[in-house]
C-alpha cells in the first residue's frame, strides 16, 4: 500500500492493524439487545462472526484479550436515514423523479464524518437521498469501515432502497422564484400535495409499461423473432425493482394524511413501503402503518422546525410501538449520528419504554427496516461482531465509546485515538511549516 | 544565432512575414504562407545533443527536416546542398512537447479547473454573444433530454492560429496539443493539433481522438438536470446504455428492416460512438476509485485526468492499466487565503505530494502525460513541470510524459512524439537543460517550419504584481 500522509491514511494504517483475528471481550456487562443482559459477560470473536457469548468463555492462547471489567457492550449502532459521507450534492432536485441516480455512485470514504460517526458507536449507516423530489435517488447501507473504500464500505447483502419524499420538501420546487436568489427559476412540477401523489402514481405507471415492454420483448426473442430491444431506463429500473420486491422504499413522510395517501399507493400499484422516515404524526395512523407492515424511523423529540412538524409529539415512538409497528429512531445529520444511544434513551423518559426496547431503536430495529437482522443488530451468536464497548450503560449521558468493532475489527479505540493526536498535530504543523518555508513555488514571484 | 549569414537573414525575413501573418489576418496571411512556400525545404541542425526519446540520447548528431517531416537524425549525417544549416554545438534539440489535454488553439475556451477536475465544476456562465451556453436552453428534465451535450462537436472544427496563447506556448517548447474544446458535460471529439499553421484545419494532425467528459452543476438559482455529481455519473451512464442499444438495434435494423420502425438518427450518440476513448475527470483518491470503477462498467477505453492525489492510489492505477494525464495546475495555498484560515490535513499533505505523484507513476511504470490546465505562459509551464522533476520524476522521464507517452495515450506515436525518420518535424531546440530557470527556447519547429519563440514570453514578468498575461488576453480561466 502506496499511501502518504494524512490523517485518513494513518488511520488506516492503524485499522489495518486490527486484522481479523479472534478477540475475547471479557467480564462486560453484555446488552444482547434480544436476548436479555449478561452481568460480567464474555464475547468471544471468531473470523469476523460472535461465536460465543456467556459468562464462561474460553478463547484459544492466541487471541487478543479485551478486559471490560465493569464496561458496557452492545451492538453497533445502526443509524436507518443518513446523508453522511454524499460527495457532490445529497439531492438531485432538479426534477419530481431522480430514480437513475444513486448514492452508491458518490459514496466518500474519506468523509471524516464517518469516523465521527464511529466515535459514537455507529456502525452501520443506510445513506440516502434527500427529499428533494418525490422519488428521489438509490440509497445504499453501508458499513462504516473507516480507511477502506467506498467499494470495501458497502454492506453486502443489505437490500438497496429508493428514497421517496412527501409534502412541503418535494412541493417546495413549485413555488417561483428561488428563496435564495432573485433570479427566476424554472417552476418544477409539482407544486402540491396532490401533484406529489400523482408523480409517484405516474411513474409506477411507466415503471409497468417498461417491466411490460421487455417481457414482450424477450417473449417475441424467444419465439424466434428479431425486435428491435427496447430502451434501457435508468430512471424506471429501481421502481421495477421496488415492484418486483428487490428495492426497499424509504419514504420521507410527516402528516398523517399523506401518510395514507402514501400506503393506499403502494396497496394500489402492487408494491410495499419499507420505512416511513420521520413521520412526525404517524401516532395518528399508527394502525394503518402497521397493517401495511411498513416500519417507521423516527425523531427522538425534534418538533416544529416546519409546519408539518408542529403536531408532533415525543410520545410517537412509544404509540407506533405499541401498536405494532417496527420503529427506530435516526439522525438524518453528522451531529446526531455520534449519539444516537442517547436519542434512544429519550423514549424512557417519554414512553416509559425499557433499556431493552431503547436500544432496540438503534439496533435491532433499525436492522429489521434494512432487512439485515439476521446478521446484525443484536449479541448472537453467528451474527457480524459488530460491537461498542461504553465506559458507561449507553444510555447515560455520561457514556463514552471507548471501542468499536465491524465484522471483528477494531475501528475506533478511544484511548489510542487520544494518543494519536499529538502526532497528527505534529505532523500537520511540519506540513505548515514546509509550506511557509516555500510559498508558492510553482508561480514565479520575482 | 546563425552562423550562416545568409541563412541568417532568409530566417529573420521568413519570421518577420511569419509574426507578421499571424499578426494580421486573412490576406496578409495568405500571402505570409505563399512566402514560406519559397523557403528552402530541407533544414538541418547539425552538431547538437538530440533527445530522441524513443532511442538512444544522441550527444552529437545532426536531426535533417525535410517538407515538415524528419527526413533522418544521427551522427555524420551527410548534409544535403539544399539545407539550410543550423549550428547546434550547444543546443539541445528534443521532439515538441505535447499538451496531453489543452484548449490551446480554441481562444473562447478556457481551461478546466483542476480542483474540479473530479468533484463537479459550475457550468461556466453565460458568455453574452459567444456560443449559446446551456443556461440559455431550456431546463433539461432527465438523461433523455441529453443536456449539456456536444458530443458531436469537433475540436477540429473550431482551432484556429489566431489563439493568442498558441506563441506562449511554443516559448515553452510546446509545437502540439490534444484540445478539446471546454463545454457542457460531454464536451466534444477532440482533436491533435499543432500549434502552428495558416489555417485552424492545417493544424490537425488526428481526429477525433476522444471526448472529454467534465461533472458540471447547474448551481443555485439554476435549474435543469443534472445539478449533482450522481446526476452526473447517471447521465453519463444513461447515455452508454443508450449507445448500446442504438448501435444494437442498428444492427437488428440493418438485417430486418422489414416489420421493425425505422430508426431515429441521434447525432448525440454518433458523437460518442466515434470517441476512440473517453477522458474522466478523478483528482482525489476516492475519486479515483470512483472513475476506474465507472469506467470498467462504460466498457470503453478511458483515460484519467487530473490525479493529484494519486499518491494515494499508485497500485491501483498501475493493476488498472488505465494511462493517467496530470494536471500541471499543482494545487496551491489560494493566493487570497485568509491569513488566519488554518488548512484541513488532507488539503495540505496534497499541496505538497501532488508534484510527487508523476514521478511515483513514473516508477511503477502507468503510462502518463502532463496537460496545462489554464497555465497558458512558458514561465509557469517550466516551473510546474520543474516542480515534478523536483519532486522526484526524473528528467528522462518528464520529456517522455511531455512528448512520446502523450502521442502514446492518443494513439498518434506513430508519427508525433520522438525524433525518429519519417515522423512530422515537431522539435523544440533548447540552450541548456529543459526546465532550468536560465534555459531559453532558441529553436521550435512545427511541421517543419522554424520558430524563434520570443525570449520576453519565456521570461517572467517583471513585476511583483503579474503583468497582464500576454497569452491569456482571450480565454483566461475562472
């Protein structure tokens, strides 16, 4: 590996490091998350996978020893709406259905907010569009698995999504004239709640004409004719693949009625809503969401920062819970996504839910809406070691990550990132300094 | 400068008609080219060190010009009675270099920026009576409308003598450019041409030789798709999706016409169709991981360009086999950086890796070029290729990204890129060392007609404040 100095690079370096070897975390208070809580607990690491878990592990002489004693372990958190690490723009707004592009294109592995992310004991973030347009672009989970790259971050086996975005967000694009400019810009349908509703119907429409289109064309080849193939559309593609079931639907959605509107389009067009995002007033229709068997990714208590935001109510967790509905709770920001233990905690306070069913909004939860559960998400045995080790129960305010695991490796020590830093500054100071020494080189200044 | 007194004053009269020609325009001009027409047709620099760069380093031989062409090069050559004869004890004579990626020779372009080369640039703003910009058509709603799209047009329809910038280029001791002509997402075929001639169409010596595609946004207060990077990286994708399937139903057409609709001409895909190869932009690592992955799944040969953090991702290049060109606009503190503005790590570890990275390629054997990137004065251009040298690249090698591996990557080494029998007589003849400060251009031959670039061009300017750039009156950049 041919790689210079900078910080990304050390601190691949460092991650290289932690190579998949088996690691014994030992006498943790383990939070299994689906299977209960282990006082003075071992995990026990193998080839990436959780083999073993219980207050009697034994680990072979060459594994590494990580003594939790009175330490906290739960899994990676997992983070179900997030725009992080988005080079070049999180929105293609320019028209009511950007479904050709796709966030696995511009996927930025050097982000630091990836690491950031990790600090916080985020492992796992499903990466979006943003709600721009009504069907905005493809969206991708990845792993954050700092220093590699963005092909290496992808998670494998996670099903890929489109987002989708109702109300004041894809509506905004109506209005004339720019809110930042005098300049005039060109209207962009819609301009209403109704008009939103009538693209995603139109584009399902097409969507099924195209899937139409080729059968028949493969029917006549196979027949023995000689057609001419149709048109491949980048932009009809994913909304057949969300038919066909391939593609997970992440709608951005606050009020209740288009959250209705919402699901009787899907009930109508023959497809599912995986996740509705936010849904600030999914108290409301909380039935109906779990009929559908969408789940919903909430705020924790963030209200009335929009008019459709105003008739929400930090209590929306715990009702959609109860009524059935898979719920988690996310960041949508770089900030938010370095404590979502702490977000989690809120539904205690409001909700009365327990340490259990809190961290299960981060985790296993979320897990379920991505569809990948079955490999992460909680302590079990065979899943991913996706793992945070807290100095405190992690729904503290005073809890830290002190480390974090992905598929067995350490990407975040808390104790030698700290050690780290002198020797960052130092070498950003030499490069300072080299530069000072010899400004400008490359224009003469004679 | 010449021995020969008579030689001496047949070349100050071929020059002045020469500067004059390229002064004036349309008759003058005409009657500058008849005028060459009576200089004699052999030229021979006798005596000088010849970098032949495909071959041997020649320190005493004799390089013989012959109707724009290398008639021969070697040592004891006989020297024709026709020649005229230039005494080169002391000069070194190199082939042209190549600008591997330019907009030499098409004054209304300007460069494109470096830092841009992989993120996404603005879409250039509206030029008043220059060609239409994309702001100006209306708001494009998908791939389907194809916007920004020049694909069709050709370099080679737009080069000119008249560009300005083409004398400051030869004072660097460039005789040859690959331009393309800088506009919208797909930008145009593009066209090797030299950077002399009597008209634009007798400086291209090959074309098409590639489209360049640039990431560009529309911005705020713009509309029309695409105003993202993966906006960007659908549409192009969209576009070679739809290539396929033209081409595919051409075929299916061209052998069942009858019962299947007739096709629609798309001058679109014709454009790019007949790209021999594509350049994508990539200047950061990820970015570089991002294109060679893109450019694998277009199924098209492709080129990078940009690559100043390619310290980062020398292996990958090298696995890829994908030639680079180099951005010779090394990224530097902005010269109105607030003083109190302390640069993030990864900015400044690239400032000063960046002229690192030719000389890394060099080493693990990728195929490169260096390409201006709005750096239009000799003095510059010689400093920021000095830099490379500086940084580790030797100099054998930097004549050779400069000349043979430019012809190479286009496919044209078969008569542009070294002293070699029989390729065109494109040779710059230097007093010292190529790239050193006191180092002038004395000599410069394009298509076998000599050049004495003006020593002003290659000298800095004066001020401490730069002068107005005398090559950069039309087309400066940003």
């Amino acid at each position: 590996m041919r790689r210079g100095i900078s910080i990304g690079c050390l601190l691949a370096l460092l991650a290289a490091c932690a190579c998949a070897q088996t690691t014994l975390i030992r006498n943790a208070t383990v939070l299994t998350v689906t299977k209960g809580t282990i006082e003075n607990g071992s995990v026990l690491i193998e080839n990436g996978k959780i083999a073993a878990i219980g207050k009697n592990v034994s680990a072979p002489a060459d594994a590494t020893v990580v003594d939790a004693t009175g330490k906290y372990l739960m899994p990676g958190i997992i983070d179900c709406h997030s725009h992080t690490a988005i080079e070049g723009g999180v929105n293609e707004g320019t028209v009511s259905d950007s479904s050709m592009v796709n966030i696995k294109d511009v996927i930025d592995p050097t982000d630091i907010n990836i690491y950031r992310g990790l600090a916080g004991g985020l492992t796992i973030s499903n990466v979006l569009h943003g709600s721009a347009n009504a069907i905005g672009g493809q969206t991708i989970v990845v792993k954050l698995r700092w220093g590699k790259s963005a092909q290496e971050m992808i998670m494998q086996g996670a099903k890929p999504g489109i987002k989708f975005a109702l109300g004041e967000n894809p509506k905004r694009q109506g209005y004339p004239g720019s809110f930042f400019s005098a300049a005039p810009v060109e209207r962009r349908y819609p301009g209403t709640r109704m008009g939103v509703e009538e693209v995603i119907r139109e584009s399902f429409t097409e969507a099924k004409n195209y899937q139409a289109e080729w059968k028949e064309y493969n029917e006549r080849v196979a027949r023995g004719e000689h057609p001419i193939p149709p048109r491949r559309d980048l932009r009809l593609e994913p909304l057949v693949e969300v038919l066909e079931g391939k593609r997970y639907v992440h709608a951005h959605c606050y009020r209740s009625d288009e959250i209705l509107m919402l699901l009787r389009v899907a009930d109508e067009m023959g497809f599912k809503i995986r996740t509705l995002q936010h849904a600030l007033e999914g108290y409301k229709v909380a039935k109906e969401i779990a009929e559908h068997g969408a789940g919903a990714s909430t705020f924790s208590d963030w209200w009335s920062y929009k008019i459709e935001a105003y008739d929400a109510t930090p209590y929306n967790v715990a009702i959609m819970m109860r009524h059935g509905v898979v719920v988690s709770v996310n960041s949508d920001s770089d900030e938010l996504q370095r404590h979502l233990n702490l977000e989690a905690a809120k539904s205690m306070r409001y909700g009365d839910l327990t340490e259990d069913q809190a961290l299960a909004l981060v985790t296993i939860n979320p897990a379920k809406q991505l569809g990948i559960d079955d490999q992460v998400g909680s302590i079990e045995v065979g899943k991913s070691a996706d793992l945070v080790l807290f100095d405190q129960h992690p729904l503290s305010n005073y809890s830290k990550a002190l480390k974090v695991w992905i598929d067995g490796h350490e990407y975040f020590d808390r104790e030698r990132d700290l050690e780290n830093r002198p020797k960052f500054d130092q070498r950003k100071k030499e490069l300072l300094d080299k530069e000072t020494a010899n400004p400008k080189p490359a224009v003469p200044s004679k | 400068m010449c021995k020969n007194e008579e030689i001496c004053r047949a070349c100050d009269w071929t020059m002045d008609s020469m500067k004059q020609g390229l002064r004036t325009s349309g008759l003058v001009l005409i009657v500058a080219v008849m005028a060459v027409a009576e200089v004699p047709s052999a030229i021979a620099i006798k005596d000088a060190h010849v970098v032949t760069v495909s071959g041997a380093d020649l320190p005493k031989a004799t390089v013989l010009l012959r109707d724009g062409l290398i008639q021969d090069v070697g040592p004891n050559l006989a020297i024709p009675a026709d020649a005229w004869v230039i005494d080169g004890t002391g000069l070194t004579v190199y082939p042209g270099f190549i600008d591997g990626l330019s907009t030499w020779g098409i004054p209304g372009a300007a460069a494109t920026p470096a830092r841009t080369a992989a993120g996404v640039a603005p879409t250039p703003a509206p030029k008043p009576a220059a060609t239409p910009s994309a702001s100006e058509e209306p708001p494009r709603h998908g791939p389907e409308d194809r916007p920004q799209n020049h694909s069709f047009e050709r370099a080679a329809d737009m080069v000119t003598p008249s560009d300005q910038r083409l004398a400051a280029a030869r004072a660097a001791g460039f005789t040859t450019a690959a331009t393309f002509p800088n506009q919208g997402i797909f930008e145009g075929l593009g066209a090797m041409i030299d950077l002399a001639g009597a008209r634009g169409r007798d400086m291209v010596v090959a074309q098409p030789i590639g489209q360049q595609i640039l990431f560009r946004v529309s911005g705020f207060g713009r509309s029309g798709f695409p105003n993202s990077l993966m906006g960007n990286i659908a549409y192009v994708r969209q576009l070679f999706l739809d290539l396929n399937q033209y081409k595919e139903a051409q075929q299916m057409y061209e052998a069942h016409p009858a019962g299947n609709r007739r096709l629609e001409y798309d001058h679109d895909l014709e454009g790019l169709a007949e790209s021999p190869r594509l350049l994508l932009p990539a200047d950061e690592e990820q970015q570089i991981d991002r294109i060679l992955s893109l450019g694998r799944e277009l199924k098209h040969p492709f080129v990078l360009y940009g690559l100043h953090e390619a310290y980062k991702r020398v292996d990958e290049l090298k696995q890829a086999k994908v030639p680079a060109l180099i951005s010779l606009k090394w990224p530097e503190k902005p010269k109105d950086a607030d003083p109190s503005d302390i640069p993030n790590y990864r900015d400044l570890s690239m400032r000063q890796q960046a002229p690192a990275v030719p000389g890394m390629l060099a080493k693990a054997g990728v195929s490169f070029a260096f390409y201006s990137d709005g750096l239009d004065t000799a003095p510059d251009l010689k400093k920021a290729v000095k830099k490379a040298v500086d940084a580790g690249l030797s100099r054998a090698d930097a004549i050779r990204a400069l000349t043979l591996s430019a012809a190479q990557i286009y496919g044209v080494s078969d008569r542009l890129g070294s002293i070699e029998k029989g390729k065109i007589a494109n040779l710059v003849v230097m007093k010292g060392d190529a790239f050193e400060d006191k180092t002038t251009v004395e000599y410069l031959f394009v298509d076998g007609t000599e050049f004495e670039p003006s020593k002003d061009l290659q000298k800095p300017p004066a001020n401490k404040e730069r002068e107005q750039k005398p090559a950069a009156a039309e087309g400066d950049t940003n």
